[in-house]
C-alpha cells in the first residue's frame, strides 16, 4: 500500500523539499501552509511559496490560521491515517495532541546543527554570531520547541563574506536531497532518533528591526556578520542627517580614524580597535540599491562626514 504524507511549510526554503519529494514519486496527500496575507499596501493577496508549487503541482493544500485548538483539522488529520508529516519552516507550532496522528509522528528538518540555535531564525543567529559551520538537522517533533530526538546532522561551512539568502539557499537545496536519503528509513522504522543534549541548547531568538542599527563602535567582523545576517530583510543600517541607509554588501578594509568617520570617498567608515568597514552596495531609504561607485556621485555622505546614528 502506498505511503500517506503530509508536508507542512510556507517560504521559500521549504520549496525545494516539497519538490524534490514530488518528483521522486512520495505521494503528499496533503500540504498545510500559512494562509495569503495581504501585501504591505494592503491592495494584493500573496500566497506562500508553498500554496503556489502546491497549486502548480495540483496538490490538495489547506491554510488554516492556526492549528491550535482547531478540531476541524485535527478530525482531518485523523482520518487521513497518515504515515509522516514533514515538517520544514511551517510557521506554526504543531500541538502536541496533533504529534500522534501519524504512524512515524512528525519530522522537522531545522537550519541549525542542534542542540544549537533552536527557534525562529537560526540562519541569521549563526551568520551573526561569526559561527564556523551551520548545518540541517533531522529531527522528530516533539512539545518543545527544536528539542526533540535528531536521526542525522549536515555541516554547512560559513565564511565570512556567506549572507542569510545565501545560506538559506545552500541548506534549502541540501535539505532537499538528504531528505531522500533519510525518508524511506523513517517510513520503515529502520533509523535510530538520539537525544539532543539539552544543557548545550541555544536559541536563535526572531529577529527585530532594530538589530539592524549598527553600531560604529562594534568590532569589525561583529558589523559584517550583522551586515550578512540580516540580509535582504530587515536589513543592516545606519542613519545620516534623518535618513536611513542599509548596507547590502560589505567588507573590513584597513583604514584607521574616529569611529564613524567616512576615511574615504569609497565609504570606508571608521569603527572600533583602529578597524574599518568599507561599504561595497546600499540602498537609501526610499530608493534602489546601487554599487557605492554610483551612489557616492551625487551623495550628501562625504569623505571626513561623522555617522553617529541620527
């Protein structure tokens, strides 16, 4: 008898694995996703990444507001008898009575290597903190948020110029095809779940706007990863005459000055311990991105100017 799944994800990062698993033959019996939200001028509705494959692909999907308290789908999910549920980047907590209505329970496949960076935004969290390596990690749900048994682990190395789309890409994709290599094991109940070690355990915190802001009298390594974390969105900035700019693309260079000043007329910005950040790509508030060659042309930040954050 052919196998039942469920896939459960919304952005980008869980496309590839929803594909990879149609086009070698797992029937999904169902995918759930996050339901269409309104654009920021409220004028459009946009479906996931997820609801759109899915539409392409004719898959049935459904997009509950929440699976909390929802008797409807639990009653659903129930009397599909499903196999699995896969889990990538759904956006929702999975309750716990719902964690028993498959045969070989739920299966998150998480952007860290746990027990570290467990929560909303590990990519970013990793990129960040200046990590060495990040990674996936198989893992069976459980109450606790990215507490449960791991069955395997994939590296990832970082260096230092890797941003968060990059990253996310790279785990996507390599998400993808140890899927494959994992799935029919979990399906036969042939692979070994080890306990995490909970006392290691970290936690990659949602991001807010405001980590944003840079802080000129950080290190610079701390700048750059904050510059690549938080990149495309929210986005790494600094204010100048009341207007903000964001940061796209940087790197350390190696003039010497005050903290804040712009040593050049390149954009190279002065910061702590005789460091500085040379800007490569940005974007002024309310406008396009431009390499900083074209942006420096016609801009108020000059050689000498002091960024001080207001």
């Amino acid at each position: 008898m052919a196998k039942k799944i469920i896939f459960m994800g919304t952005p980008l990062f869980a496309l590839p694995i929803l594909k990879s698993l149609y086009q070698n033959g797992y029937p999904i019996s169902v995918v759930y996703t996050q339901p269409p939200q309104k654009s920021h001028r409220g004028q459009k509705i946009k479906k996931s990444p997820i609801q759109g494959i899915s539409e392409t692909l004719n898959l049935d999907f459904r997009t509950p507001q929440t699976l909390k308290d929802n008797h409807e789908e639990y009653e659903f999910l129930r009397g599909l008898n499903a196999d699995l549920a896969i889990v990538v980047a759904y956006g929702q907590l999975i309750p716990k009575n719902f964690l028993n209505l498959t045969k070989r329970g739920f299966i998150n496949i998480h952007g860290s290597i746990l027990p570290k960076w467990r929560g909303a935004a590990p990519i970013q969290r990793s990129i960040m903190n200046l990590d060495g390596e990040t990674g996936i990690s198989i893992m069976k749900i459980v109450e606790e948020l990215d507490s449960g048994p791991v069955c395997n682990i994939y590296r990832v190395k970082l260096e230092l110029n890797d941003n968060a789309q990059d990253v996310s890409e790279k785990l996507s994709l390599l998400s993808a095809e140890k899927i494959l290599d994992n799935i029919d094991d979990i399906l036969d109940d042939k692979i070994k779940f080890v306990d995490q070690n909970h006392s290691e355990a970290t936690y990659a915190k949602k991001i807010e706007k405001s980590e944003g802001n840079i802080n000129w009298e950080d290190e610079a390594s701390n700048i750059i990863g904050r510059i690549n974390g938080l990149f495309p969105l929210p986005g790494a900035f600094f204010n100048f005459r009341g207007e903000r700019y964001k940061i796209l693309k940087a790197e350390i260079g190696s003039g010497i000055g005050k903290v804040g000043e712009v040593l050049s007329d390149k954009l190279e910005i002065a910061c702590t311990n005789n460091q500085s950040i040379k800007i490569l790509e940005i974007q002024r508030q309310g406008k396009k991105p431009q390499k900083i060659g074209e942006f420096m042309l016609g801009s108020l930040i000059k050689k000498g100017s002091v960024i001080n954050n207001v």
